[in-house]
C-alpha cells in the first residue's frame, strides 16, 4: 500500500532513488527490520572515529543518511543500553 502511494507521488518527501531505494528528503528509508536497524546503530555507535557518542550526537549523525519512525527513540535506548558507557558514565559520578 505504502509502494503504490509513493510510485502515486502521494506520500510527501518519499520517492524512489536512482538505484531504486525508497528515501525521504534525500535519505535511505530503512525499513522496519530490528537486526538490520540494530546494525546500523551498532556502527554508528562504536566506529572508532566517534568513540560511543551520547543519543543526540549519534541520532545527528544518523539522520544525515538514514530515516525511519521513532529513530531518535531507538537511538536513546540503544545508547542506554550501551555496557561501555554505562562504565564510564558510573565512573565519572
């Protein structure tokens, strides 16, 4: 249903990129697949270069290239949940 509205042109800010990818306002629709979202986070999360930064830096950097409903949300709880800065944070208290 949500395909035939976008290929319709009525759902505003998505459409199909030139490889075929469903994006809204230029970027990736990832869809509803919690491995595949979990991924994403995980990368985002413990590249080297960002060194486990909090939900609102990651969710930031996240929205560049990617969207899906309740990204921001899954970003809080997936830093929440983060062994590593649950030590430093109890550290620094």
């Amino acid at each position: 249903k949500m395909e035939e509205k976008v290929q319709a042109g009525g759902v505003e800010g998505f459409y199909r990129g030139s490889d075929g990818a469903l994006e809204f306002r230029g970027r990736i629709v990832v869809p509803k697949v919690e491995a595949l979202r979990k991924e994403i986070l995980s990368e985002a999360h413990s590249a080297p270069y960002l060194a486990h930064p909090g939900s609102t830096k990651m969710h930031h950097d996240l929205k560049k290239s990617f969207w899906w409903k309740g990204m921001k949300r899954d970003a809080a709880d997936f830093v929440k949940r983060c062994l590593v800065c649950q030590q430093v944070k109890a550290e620094h208290q």
